[in-house]
C-alpha cells in the first residue's frame, strides 16, 4: 500500500497548485516522508502499520 500510494504521489508535478483541488485531509511526499495536512493547517508525518492504517509519527510545525 505505501508503495502504491509513493507511485501516485511521484506522477503529480513539482507545482502545489494540485492541492488547491483535493479535499482534507491531503497527503503527499516531501523529502522522502509521508505528509497528511489537515484543514487548519497541522502537518503530521504518517506510516502505515502491518494492518495498512496511518500511524502518526510526528508532527511538523
């Protein structure tokens, strides 16, 4: 699963205007982690555990 979801990710261009039109919670890849951005702007860092549900593992500011 999370290497389907690093291929999805890798097919979308190097711009940010994609994220105007996907709805919350957004996920995407940025150096090399797993992004969730939620409406009010948190940013957390996600894997996905044996049974392929998130798990946060961190938070960016």
């Amino acid at each position: 699963m999370m290497e389907y979801l690093k291929r999805k990710l890798c097919r979308l261009e190097n711009d940010d205007s994609w994220k105007e039109n996907i709805p919350f919670p957004r996920y995407y890849e940025e150096n090399g982690k797993i992004i969730k951005e939620t409406e009010n702007g948190e940013k957390y860092i996600i894997t996905l555990d044996k049974n392929h549900k998130e798990v946060i593992t961190g938070k960016i500011r």
